[in-house]
C-alpha cells in the first residue's frame, strides 16, 4: 500500500478551462458559489472561458487557484481520501490548511484575496519581478544575486531550478548573468510582485496584524511548511507561516525531500496543471505522481480496479491518515 502525500498548487498554474473536470460535481460547484458570492463575481466562469488576459492577472490568478484547490479537495475528502502529509507551494499553502481544517473556506478565500491586494501595493511600490533559472544550483544563482542588490534566490524548486525576485531591472540583470554563466533557461514568470523577498518585509507585517485574532485550529493531518519543511502543528506556527512567507525564501525542494525521506511514494496535484508533479520527478524517478484532473477526468473518477493508481481506500471506507512525528 502507498503513502501518498497532496501538493496544492499556487499563482502560475491557471489557464482558461482549468475548471473543465469539476464541472459534473455538484460539491466542486458550491464551492465556486460561495466564493463568488463572496467575491462579487462569477470565478467559474472566469477559470472557464477565461480571457487569459484577466485570469493571468495577480489577484485573479491566486483566487481562481486557490478555490480550484479546494474544489478538488472536498471531491477526494468526501471520497475519505486521507494523505499522510501535504504541502502547499507558496499561496498554495493557504489551500493545504483549508483541506486539513485549520483554517475554513472563507478564512482562506479571504486570506488570499487580502494577499494580493497588499502584495500588490508593494509590488508596484517596488516594481518587482519573478524568472525562472534552469541549470544552475542554488549556491550559482545565490552568488549572482549577491552580486545585484535587490535580487534575491526567492525560491529552490529542486537542485537546478532556482527563481529569483527582487527589483525589475536587477531580476533582468541576474538573468543576463545566469545566461552567462552556463543557465540552460532563463524565463520571466507573469507574477509582477517581488515574493519571498525581503522587499515584502511591510506585506508580512501588515498581513500578521490582519490574521492575529483569526480562530485557526491544528490540521487534521500533516501539514508541512514549504518555508521550514517542517510540521505545521499550532495556530501560532500556522499563522507565523501565512504572514512570513511574503518575505521567507521558498525552500519547496526540502519538503519534497523531506516527504520522500519520510516514506512517501505517491504523489498527488490537488490543483489545476502538473507543476509541481513535474517538480517531483526532478527529485525522485520512483515517485508515482498523479493531477487531480487525471482521478476527476471527464466528470468520472478513475477505474480504481484497472486504474494503477493506489490509492489506499474505497467509497464507504476510511482513510489511512497516519500521524507523523
């Protein structure tokens, strides 16, 4: 039987359809409901036919990822799909503690949305910029950063994947010099926002006074840090990483390290895309990974007698949750 563990997706996972599978399930459906009603708009539609143009913006990005993440999880949570630890990739970690119970569906739409809306403001005090460096280390690219003021490694998404954040013109310059210095792919990404640098110092300490007297409970499964990589058990700990994370670097290749150390062997995207599967196989060729869009295709979960996804449950049966150390 496998340990399986959930990723939840953040900001770059979108696109116009991405909702396409949730169609057929009346749960998925609420879910978009209440956040529509709660944000004034209709967020389906807009995660259905788009346009891109809005859906790549920021706070509409975020949004409509978020409550993809959670469309698909109260679908695997009503089939009593349990996973032995979870994590969530930047905002994605907003969804991880909505699945696990810590915070409520409109704690962490509103979270999100009141994200954006700050980090906005920074961004655009600060002009910032996020790309993408492939083929070189994380010691590389943190050498070249230390080189340009306002640049920073913002992210490590496994041993040769590196983003970096910071000021628009030295993100520009960091990737001249990545090219370089032997980078096989330097890529901007559509995020305008310097995130997980210290340019969003205000962001954290704002967002901490916004969150202080929210009622946060422990999850109900494990939930690691994607800062610390490690378990996020109090609300003091849970708040800590939701303000902290918009100035904390992304150490995400330490949590799939840590997962895959801890005995996990599957891994499923609960989310729109592939992203972070794609990460995992960066990091473990054994791994088995898995899109929620693959178990919900076509508006019909997965053939689990002929399927060769383990899943270690089956309707009307418990989960196999473990409680980790």
């Amino acid at each position: 039987m496998s340990d399986i563990a959930f990723l939840f997706p953040g900001q770059g996972s979108q696109f116009a359809g991405m909702v396409q599978e949730l169609a057929a399930y009346p749960e998925a459906l609420e879910i978009f409901r209440r956040a529509s009603r709660d944000l004034g708009f209709d967020l389906f539609e807009l995660c259905l036919g788009g346009p891109e143009e809005k859906l790549s913006q920021d706070l509409y990005a975020q949004l409509a990822v978020h409550a993809t993440n959670c469309a698909y999880a109260a679908l695997l949570r009503k089939m009593n799909f349990i996973p032995r630890l979870a994590s969530g990739f930047s905002l994605g970690i907003f969804s991880a503690l909505v699945a696990a119970g810590s915070l409520s569906f409109k704690q962490g739409l509103e979270g999100v949305r009141i994200a954006a809306e700050k980090m906005s403001v920074e961004g655009k005090r600060h002009r910032g910029a996020m790309a993408a460096v492939i083929g070189l280390s994380e010691n590389e690219v943190q050498a070249i950063c230390q080189e340009l003021p306002q640049a920073f490694v913002a992210s490590i998404n496994n041993a040769r994947q590196v983003v970096i954040s910071g000021k628009d013109e030295a993100v520009e310059k960091a990737m001249i010099l990545c090219q370089q210095r032997g980078a096989l792919i330097t890529k901007r990404l559509p995020i305008s926002w310097a995130i997980h640098t210290p340019l969003m110092k205000r962001t954290s300490q704002s967002f901490a006074e916004v969150i202080r007297d929210w009622k946060v409970s422990p999850p109900h499964f494990p939930v690691l840090s994607y800062l610390r990589a490690e378990n996020l058990r109090t609300p003091e700990e849970i708040k800590e990483e939701l303000s902290s994370q918009f100035s904390h670097q992304n150490c995400w290749h330490r949590v799939l390290l840590r997962m895959i150390a801890e005995g996990i062997d599957t891994f499923v995207e609960v989310g729109p895309g592939n992203v972070l599967t794609q990460m995992v196989r960066w990091v473990s060729r054994q791994a088995q990974t898995f899109t929620a869009e693959e178990i919900f295709r076509n508006g019909n979960r997965m053939n689990l007698e002929k399927s060769r996804f383990p899943l270690p449950w089956r309707e009307g049966t418990k989960g196999r949750g473990r409680k980790a150390n």
